[in-house]
C-alpha cells in the first residue's frame, strides 16, 4: 500500500473497485439476459473470429445442403422416368418375338403394332419428362421437349432430339461438383432416335415381314441395355447423394455445436459466476460505508 | 531579561498556535477539494540573539516563530501522475474512436455485412442450381436486390466512417479550444503567482490552481512544464512553447492535403486521407499524448487505415465477381464504378439490372442457356475452395479464397485492434489511478491528521494563554508591593 492514506484516497479507490465489480456484474448480466458472450466483436477478438468463421461455414453448408436436394430431386426425377422406359422397352421386345414367328394373321399383326405405337408414345412421355419447367433429358438446354415429331420430315428421321450433350453440375461441397443428368441422346436419341426405331419395327409388324422384326430385337436389346445402364449411373449417383448428405449433415450439426461453443452462453456458469460477483460486490458495499464512516472526530469530545 | 519578556514569549506562542489552528481549518475546509495541497506552518524556537557586557548567561530563548506557510507537495509524483493521466486519457480517447468504428462497420457473423454477404452467396446458389424456367426469374431477381443491399451496405459504412472523421475533425476543434483557453489561463496565473511572490506572500492556493490547469492541460495535450525561478512555468506541446512566462499562444486545427503536400482543405471539404494537424501560433505542433493526440491519430491513422481496408474489399468484391461473371464474350461487369475511376467503398454499385444480367453460358436467343456456369462461377468466388491435387487428367488446383473469407479477415482485424485499443485504455487508466493515489498521498488532507494537529494547536494555545495569566498574575503582585 502506499505511504500515506487520506480520507479522499480511500473513497477515491474504494470508488474505483465497486465500479470494477460492477462493470462485472454488468457484463455477466448482459450475457445472461441477451444469451450470446458475444455482443461484439472486441469483447473477444480470438472468439469472434472463430464465430465469423463458423457462420460462413454454416452458410457454405447450408447452400450445399440445398444443392443436395436439388439433385436428388434430379435422380427421382429421372428415375422413374428410365424404369417406364425400360419396362415399355422389355414389352416391346416380347411383342417383337411374339410377331416374329410368322404365324399370326393380319389382325393379330395391327394389334401388336397398335400396342407397339402406344407404348412408344409413352416413352415419348418419359423422354419428354419435366422437371422445373424443362425436359430432364435435354441437357443444358431449358427446352420444354427433349424429343419431338418432325411433322414436315416424310423419312427417317422423323423425331429430333433438342439433348446438347451438356452436363449440369451442382455443387456438392466445396470444390466439388457432380453431373445431375443423364444425356437423352445415350437413352433415347442416337443416329436416329428410338422413335423412328419404333415406327418402323411397328410398320414391319404389320407387315409381316418377320427378318426385319427378328432383326430388331438386337436394337430394341441396345436401348434396353442403354436405359439400365442409365438407371445404373442414377443409382450410383443416389449413393454418392446419400453419403454426401450424411456428411453435411454431421458437418453442419459440428459446426453448429461449435459455434454454440463459442458465442453461447452455459447459464449455469454464468449464474454461478453472477452469484460470485454479487458476494464481492456486497462485502465491498459493507467495508466501503465501514471505512468511510469512521474518522478521529467519532472519538473526540 | 526584562520583566514583561514572558508575556511577549507567550503572545508569540498563541500566534503561532492561531495560525496552525487556522492552518488546519483551511485543510480541514478543502479536505474534498480537487488538486487541493496541504499545507503546513514552519515554525522554529526563537532564540534571543544577545552580545555584549549585559549579555546574561542563563535565558530561555524568547518564544517561538514562525518560518513558513509549506505547501506539501511531490515534483515527481506530481509529474509522473500528470503524464499518467494524459496518457490514459489518450488511450480512452483512442479507445472510443475504435468502439465507434466497430459499432459502424464491426462484425460477428450474425450482424453486419457478413450476414448481407452470406444472404448473397446464397441468391447465386439457389440461382446455380435452378433447373428450369420455373421461379427463374424470382432468383435472378433476388440475386440482384441482394447485391444492392450488399452494394448499399458497403457504401453507407464508408459513408459513416467519413462521416466519424467529420466529427473527429470538430472534436479536435473544441479540444484546441479548450487547450487555448486553459493556456490562457495559465499565464494570467503565472502573473499572479510572480507578482505574490515577489510581495512575500504565499502563493500556494494560486500554484494549486495552476497544477490543476497544468493537469488539465496535460490530459488535452500531453503537454511537459518547465518550473522557472521566478515561480512561473513554461508549458510546451511537443517542441513548440504554448505559454512562457506571462505570454500564451493559441492553438489552432487545420486540414491539409496529405502528410506531404501541406496545401490547406476546407474544414466542409475534408475527406478521410486528408490530415489534421495542430499550429500553435504558426508552428506545426505534434501533441505528445492526451486526448488531442489521440484524436489526430484517430482521423489521420485509424479512420485512414479502415477506410482503406474497406477499399480492398470493395476491390476485391468487384474483381473476383466481375472475373467469374464476365466470361467469353466478355460482357459488360457485375459491379462497377460510379465515377468511372477504380471502384473504391464509396463509389461502389452494380452494373446490370434483373433484365440484362446473364447466368448462363450462351445467349438467350439459343436456347442451351440453363447450364449456369456464370452464376456457378461467382458463387464459387463468394465461398472459395479448398485446393485439390491432381488425379488421374485433373490439373491440381489452387485454394480459392472465398470474398466471404476477405470480409472475415478485415473484420477479425478489426475486432483484435478495437479489443486491444480497450485492454490498453483500460491498463493506461489503472496505472494513472495508482499514480495520482500516489499524488494524492503526499499533498491530499487526512482528517485524522488534521484532528490530531488541530488538538494539538488546541492544547498549545490553552497553555500559552495559561503561561500570559500566570505571567500577569505574577506581575499583579509586584505591583501590589508598592503602595
């Protein structure tokens, strides 16, 4: 302590510590009443930069938190779509082999190339499946129809396929990027379009000219290869969705945690700490008003 | 040895005892008084000077006398609390120029610009990953009105930060003022104080006046006191002399150019980058520490610095979105400037509008215009990438650092400076508080002390009053012997 004391050094310091403890106080209760330890940025430069840090990840994460739903929408999508594909194409050849026997009549031979006409049209449907506004199967392209009728064209071919090959690319995490759609053209598209094949296998049906249905089957067998080996690439493409997801997941879940870590408040500590204070604070209210009561004057008469 | 000695003896001795009464009233009366020095009576045995053939050999010495009037007082400490003091006052000035940048353009990721940008990273992301023409245009339309929030964001911190210089620039103002008329003050004191002296009389409540001008002074500007004989002092800011003797000069503020080209700014047109400097009577003056200093600093350093920083990011902003948007053919830029120079914070703005803004490679008229490439690349620039080694055909690639990620940086540094700008006001004033206890100590009035003297000068005068009675008495009966 310091040499001499005086009545005015006493309250002057004394002052001095109730405003410390209460500047305490005042901070313990901010915290506990705003529930963040971090009004602002100074109040703890290391922590607030670990806040702002987090917060951005969180952001980044959430962002591609929303990339992943979109591109599984794209899969689920495209899924079905294929699986239709596939089972009408499955159809067709049975229908196929059925009329390259020869031994159905005229009408037997215009059933199955009715039914083989109907079930193009659906893959016509599924070629042309929106999503968003535009066809799945078009590439880069917004276009609402992927593949169709050439109405002026008098041969083959008489579909156009609008696909421009392109890729779509959402982002999955940081720096990374992943195909969403499948190409029309590998499924459905070609040389000349599964349309087109369609047409004629349904012509030489009716016709009853059995070598060229039996020579179709090989084709109808590409398409069908080509549509699974699509659904292939989609389910490969879920599974990487599915671990990606459950990455982001835990991530964000981290991050958060952290982030709770570093601006939240534990209110029992901070209670706890408060209660502390609050002791401190009175036995310096009582030895203060002790102190600075008392002078020699009490005690001389 | 006359006969009456014992009763001059005892009259000195009341007087003297009256004076350390009154003495003590007046220390007792200013016991709350700021910069208050108590004093204290000098006082000696008086001894009777006496030669010659009459000398007599045994004689008490003939009362007492008193030698002075002392004001209790510390040079060191009371320079060293001085400086203390300007020095905390300068720290907690400094202090509140930070809080005040903090409070403008501060950051916690919650609050402030990095929630605006985060808001924007997002419209170009939802905008990259929309498939379709369904809800389009509700995407490139909240990519636009998030980026002017950004843009106006950016632009009203810079605005705030000119508008904080401003103020500093009429704070300085009031406190030259101030300084100019403490200085004043100061030397029609000094005046007073020489001309007391010189009549013999005691000029210690004047120079108490005086130390706390000097204080006062000292917290404005840091300034150092130069004690003459005569009993006035010399008061310099830096080197240039702000009182001398019975003299005082005025302190001005002006704006120049820059550090280098000292052509003078209008107050009404002063930007940040201009400087602040203090003339006293013509002379450039650089204020040592105190609450002067601290605001030269803060408009002329701080507010620089920041604005700078704040440059950058616009800069920085403007080129990684303008690079990842402008593409082959080149089109027009994202965010541009206002004035056709480069962009700078304050004349930052966009460059398209919801209609001719593009996304996607490719033109409209063609269809092949829903890849999202543009609006992919410029999200990427928002978030940054963490760098890939090469596999397989793959060239490795480089980390992108995010423009979320330069925020970040110049809101961390912001946070650290402004935290340690606290940390040192607060030490700066803890140091000053011990200092002038120290002050305190020495020259401040302890009543306890003041009791114990005033008992004491009590008791003194009841005795020599006794003495003066017993002599009187005495003196009674010699002269009753004679009738």
């Amino acid at each position: 302590m310091l040499g001499r004391v005086t009545q005015r050094s006493i309250a002057t310091n004394a002052l001095a510590n109730l405003q410390n403890t209460q500047t305490r106080m005042a901070k313990l209760q901010d915290q506990i009443t705003s529930g963040t330890s971090l009004p602002k940025g100074s109040t703890d430069s290391v922590r607030a930069a670990a806040a702002l840090r987090l917060n951005d990840q969180i952001a980044v994460n959430t962002e591609n938190g929303r990339n992943l739903d979109e591109a599984r929408a794209w899969m689920t999508t495209q899924e079905p779509a294929l699986q239709s594909t596939t089972n009408a194409l499955q159809k067709i050849r049975e229908l196929a082999v059925r009329a390259g026997n020869g031994a159905l009549n005229e009408t037997g031979r215009d059933a199955i190339a009715k039914e083989i006409l109907a079930l193009k049209e659906t893959i016509l449907g599924d070629a042309n499946t929106p999503y968003q506004g535009r066809a799945v199967f078009a590439g880069t392209r917004d276009t609402t129809t992927a593949f169709a009728p050439d109405a002026s064209a008098t041969a083959a071919p008489r579909y156009s396929s609008s696909d421009d090959g392109g890729s779509l690319l959402r982002t999955i995490s940081p720096g990374v990027t992943m195909t969403v759609n499948i190409s029309g053209d590998s499924v459905y598209g070609g040389s000349i379009t599964v349309f087109d094949e369609l047409d004629d296998l349904a012509e030489n049906v009716s016709r009853g000219n059995t070598t060229a249905v039996a020579g179709a089957l090989s084709t109808i067998d590409k398409r069908i290869t080509g549509a699974t080996n699509a659904m292939a690439v989609i389910g490969a493409r879920t599974n990487q969705l599915d671990h990606a997801e459950e990455v982001n997941a835990n991530q964000l879940a981290y991050l958060e945690a952290q982030l709770d870590d570093v601006q939240g408040v534990d209110p029992a500590k901070a209670y706890v700490e408060f209660t502390q204070q609050n002791v401190a604070y009175q036995a310096a209210l009582q030895v203060t008003a002790k102190t600075v009561q008392t002078s020699l004057l009490d005690f001389l008469r | 040895m006359s006969t009456f000695s014992g009763i001059n003896t005892a009259r000195r001795a009341l007087s003297a005892a009256q004076l350390g009464m009154e003495t003590t009233g007046q220390n007792i009366a200013n016991v709350n008084t700021e910069g208050y020095s108590r004093q204290r009576v000098e006082q000696s045995a008086s001894v009777l000077n006496q030669t010659g053939q009459f000398a007599q050999r045994f004689v008490p010495g003939d009362g007492v006398s008193v030698t002075g009037l002392t004001r209790v007082s510390d040079a060191l400490a009371t320079a060293t609390a001085r400086q203390d003091s300007a020095a905390a006052k300068e720290q907690a000035t400094a202090a509140g120029i930070w809080s005040a940048v903090e409070n403008a353009i501060g950051d916690t990721g919650t609050t402030g610009l990095s929630a605006n940008l985060k808001d924007l990273s997002s419209a170009w992301n939802d905008l990259a990953s929309k498939s379709g023409t369904d809800g389009l245009a509700g995407a490139r339309s909240l990519v636009v009105t998030r980026s002017q929030t950004v843009v106006t964001q950016v632009v009203g911190m810079n605005t705030q930060l000119e508008g904080q210089y401003d103020q500093l620039g009429l704070q300085a103002q009031t406190l030259a003022t101030q300084a100019t008329t403490i200085a004043t003050n100061v030397a029609k004191l000094n005046t007073g104080i020489r001309e007391t002296l010189a009549s013999g009389a005691s000029a210690n409540e004047l120079m108490d006046q005086r130390d706390q001008l000097l204080n006062q002074l000292s917290d404005l500007t840091g300034s150092r006191t130069v004690h003459r004989d005569n009993g006035t002092v010399d008061v310099l800011v830096g080197n240039a002399t702000i009182v001398t003797g019975d003299f005082s000069y005025g302190l001005t503020v002006g704006n120049q150019v820059s550090a280098t080209d000292k052509t003078a700014v209008d107050p009404g047109a002063a930007r940040i980058g201009n400087v602040l400097v203090v003339t006293i009577g013509g002379q450039v003056a650089e204020p040592v520490s105190g609450a002067l200093k601290a605001t030269l600093d803060g408009a002329n350093k701080t507010l620089a610095d920041q604005k700078a920083g704040l440059d950058a990011f616009a800069t920085k902003l403007t080129d990684k979105v303008n690079t990842a948007y402008r593409g082959t053919p080149a089109t027009t830029d994202f965010f541009v400037s206002a004035d056709g120079n480069p962009v700078t914070a304050a004349t930052l703005t966009l460059g398209v509008t919801t209609d001719s803004f593009r996304d996607s490679t490719g033109t409209d008229d063609n269809p092949g215009s829903a890849d999202r490439f543009y609006a992919r690349a410029v999200s990427e620039a928002f978030n940054g990438a963490p760098a890939k080694p090469a596999t397989g055909t793959t060239p490795a690639r480089d980390a992108v650092v995010g423009i979320k990620d330069d925020w970040r940086t110049h809101a961390t540094n912001l946070a650290a400076s402004t935290q340690s700008a606290g940390n040192r006001a607060e030490l700066a004033s803890q140091v000053s508080l011990k200092s002038s206890a120290v002050r305190d100590g020495v020259s401040g009035v302890n009543l306890d002390e003041e009791m114990t003297n005033l008992v004491a000068y009590q008791h003194a005068y009841s005795a020599a009053a006794k003495v003066l009675t017993t002599m009187d008495e005495a003196l009674q009966s010699l002269l009753n012997m004679v009738r």
